[in-house]
C-alpha cells in the first residue's frame, strides 16, 4: 500500500521503528505516524497518517531542515542541516542522549549532548542509527558515538555501562589501519555493524546466534571484524553496506553479493537452509535476482530480510507470519523472491451523478480515454473508482482485486458557442464549399495537471494523468500508476 503522503510532498527517506515510521520530505519536513508518543508532534495520539514532527527547536537557527531520520524501538533520531542531532520518544535508557537529567519520555525533539564532539573544533555528527533504547551517531571527525542501553556491551565502548550522554565506540582494531574511520553504521536489536574505510565491517554486542559473525558465540563489547573468508574469494572485494535485524546481520559486497549470519530459524539469511545459526558469512541466493543483476540495497528485520536489485524491483526472504515478505501469502521462504507490485485498475468514473460509459481502455496501460457526458458550463465533481492487483516482477497477477477505493477529482466545463463560416466564391472559381459549423470554447482551453491525489481514510492514492479539454465531445485521459 502506498503511505499518503500530503499535497505537494514527496517522500526522500523513509525509516521504520517497531510502531512508528518516519520519513522526510522534499519540504525539508520530517513527518511521522504510528504510535502517538514516538511521533515528536507534541501528542500521545497514533497517528494513521503522516504528521509533521516538531521542529521548534530546529528553527532557532534560521533556514534549517531535517537531513536525515532513523527510527529505533521506541525512539527517534535525526539529523538537522545545522549539525545537531535530535532526539524523540521514549528515554528509559538514555537513549535521548540528553544526560542523566532528561525526562523518561520527550514528545517533541531535543538535541543530543555533543560534549564528547565539540573536543574536535567545528565537528558535527553526519551520520545516525536508532536501535533497541540506544543510539549510534558518526562524528566529522571519524569517531562513532553511542548512548543509551548497554546489555552484551552495545555501546562499543568497553565499559559495559550504560551512558546518558555519547561516548566513543572503541577503534582499537580499526586504527590498526592508519587514518582509517568508520563510515557507516547500523543499529540492532542488541548488536550493532560498521563499515570502515579500511572495506572491514565491524560488529559488537549480543553474539548469541553468531549475528557478529566472527565465528563464535561470544558477546563482544567492543568492535570485532566480521570474518570475510567467502568475500575474499573475489580479489579485492571489500563490503560497502550492512544491516542490522533482531539477531541476524546482512552485508553487500563490492562484488554485488549479499552476505549473511547470525540466527536463520525462519531462513532469514537465505541461502536455501534454515539452520539455527550461521557463524560466518554466507551468500544470500540470487536466483529470483539473476546474474545479470546486483544487489544494491538491504535491510534486516525479525527473522526476515529485504534488498533492491540493479533492475528495479525488491526482493524478500525468510518469516512472513503478518506478511512481513509482501508477496501475497504466508508461507515463509528461505531464498529471496520478489515483493509483489500493486497495480492500479480503475473500474468506474462518474462526472457527479453521471457515469460514463463510453470509453477506452488500453489494456496495458489501464488508461481510459473517455467521453465526457454532457452537463452546462461549470464546476463538477469526477470520482474514480479503483482496485488493486498484485503483480509479480513479470507481471503476472498473484493477487485480484485486494483492495479497493476512490478518489475524487474536480473537472470545469467550458461555455461554448458556434462559429458558422461562409467563404463566398473565389474570383475565377466554381462555389466554394462551406464548412460545417465549428464548436469552440470561449476560452483557449488548457491541460488542467492534476497531484498525487490523497483522499483522507482511503487505501492508498492514485496518480492521475492530463485532464484536457478537446472540443464539445469532450474526451478525458486518466492513467492508473502503476
């Protein structure tokens, strides 16, 4: 289903939590729905819609915009365009980073204490991960920063604690690489990945279903790197993204492969099996995919995982208890297959009370080209009805008609009149043929474009084509989004 986005915005990035997504707009807006106290709009309300989340604070230094967001278990963090980090939702762990005198629970957001980073003059944090009440942060500097809950030692910093304000994650081992810095990171259940600018990908906290991939099951509390014996088998190939899920780990490599361990009960790690565990990486399958295609995006969830191949589509594997694979069934799968793709169909259309029957469709596009019914000269109300079929990645229904809806439209008609021509006789010639009346507008008529519609309570929007006004017959276009 589509989220309803609000006029005029588009979406950039998208985050979701256990109970609440968060997204950011080309508006420069972050917006927020779900469970009321994690949305930072100043209420307790759920939310079934996006909301804007409150940039007081934010607007003190003029002209800035979240950047970027990142949505943990009950809590939310983003980035603003003047360097500071914000934080919302619960803080029964510190995971605010606010220090020890914060409140349990913020409704709007608060900067997150940079202490710690303003050691380093003009440093700003670039980069952020929400997890289970903790929080990790990229410093300019190169130093990652953590805060909040400690269990299994998921603040990185060695000391077991938990820290109501950030401290450095421990570089002992990556600084075994001169001037190397973590790039990249993600946030767990209770472990956590980096990437560093050495091609390593580093891992601490819970081990216990092998999710940091070292080859053991020991908690670590401080970074260790994640065994790259399969990776190494392609000369030079290094890992560029990783994902964190409850307690199994992705990565992609710089040879198009995803890798996989930790916990695999469900197939989660989707390479044909559904072991307990696997302690070192192995490659997902990429059947579904084809070799022709790479991997270029992934995200873990609980006992299930997601990617975006080279050629557009997504793919899904592992649990699918609450249809977490979005393939239109319930049964689990240890190998990726494609996520199933809505089509929208639309099924009727009525000018107020009048419907229109004559029409064509063209049936691979679903777009209907119509005659308007006639009605005098002014403002109307057109409702489209819809459905929506899933489709595979080649186009074959998987699913009829799973939902259904309307949208509604406004369309004007035109006065008009009738221009009658008599072109006389031309000198040297027999009579001239005279032309049949011509009905036009009063007006030089003009497409009239339509938004991404986003009516309130329904399943999802419908993107409308050109409305243009033709002659009396009046024809109009409508194209379903695909």
């Amino acid at each position: 289903m589509r989220v309803h986005t609000p006029a005029g915005v588009h979406f950039t990035q998208v985050s979701a939590g256990e109970y609440h997504s968060l997204a950011i707009g080309d508006d420069g807006h972050a917006y927020a729905w779900g469970f009321g106290a994690y949305l930072g709009n100043g209420g307790r309300v759920d939310q079934y819609s996006p909301v804007r989340v409150d940039q007081t604070l934010l607007d003190t230094t003029p002209g800035a915009r979240y950047t970027s967001i990142s949505a943990g278990t009950d809590h939310s963090l983003a980035i603003g365009s003047d360097g500071h980090v914000y934080s919302w939702g619960n803080n029964t762990s510190g995971q605010l980073g606010v220090g020890p005198g914060g409140n349990w629970q913020q409704l709007t957001p608060v900067r997150v204490d940079q202490t710690l980073l303003n050691t380093t003059p003009g440093a700003r944090y670039t980069s952020i991960s929400a997890g289970n009440m903790y929080s990790l942060a990229i410093g300019s500097d190169g130093h990652t920063y953590a805060w909040g809950f400690n269990g299994q030692g998921v603040l990185g910093d060695g000391s077991g604690s938990g820290q109501y304000t950030p401290v450095r994650v421990d570089q002992t081992l990556l600084d075994t690489t001169p001037g190397a810095r973590y790039t990249s990171i993600s946030a767990g259940f209770d472990h956590a990945l980096a990437i560093g600018s050495d091609g390593h990908a580093y891992a601490w906290g819970s081990n216990f279903s092998g999710q940091l991939g070292d080859g053991t099951t020991t908690d670590r509390h401080t970074p260790i790197r994640v065994n790259q014996t399969l990776l190494s088998s392609t000369p030079g190939a290094i890992y560029t993204s990783v994902a964190t899920g409850v307690d199994h780990s992705l990565a992609i490599g710089s040879d198009g492969h995803i890798y996989a361990w930790g916990h695999n009960t469900n197939g989660a790690i989707g390479d044909g099996t559904n072991l307990n565990t696997r302690l070192i990486p192995v490659r997902t399958d990429q059947t579904a995919l084809g070799n022709t295609n790479r991997y270029t995006s992934i995200s873990a969830g609980e006992g299930f995982s997601l990617a975006i191949g080279s050629n557009g589509y997504a793919y899904s594997w592992g649990l699918n208890s609450n249809f977490n694979l979005g393939n239109t069934y319930r049964v689990e799968r240890d190998i990726p297959g494609p996520v199933a793709v809505p089509r929208y169909v639309i099924d009727t259309v009525k000018f107020d009370t009048t419907a229109v029957t004559q029409k064509t469709v063209n049936t691979s596009t679903g777009t209907w080209d119509m005659h308007v019914p006639q009605h005098p000269a002014g403002a109307v109300t057109v409702t489209v009805g819809y459905h929506l079929d899933a489709l595979d990645d080649n186009g074959n229904i998987l699913l009829p008609n799973y939902g259904s809806d309307t949208v509604t439209l406004h369309y004007t008609y035109k006065a008009f009149y009738k221009v009658d021509f008599s072109l006389g006789d031309a000198i040297g010639n027999t009579s001239s043929p005279t032309p049949a009346s011509q009905t036009v507008y009063s007006d030089d008529p003009q497409p009239i474009k339509f938004p991404n519609p986003t009516p309130p309570g329904s399943i999802t929007g419908l993107r409308v084509g050109l409305l243009t006004v033709l002659t009396t017959g009046t024809s109009l276009n409508l194209s379903p989004a695909v």
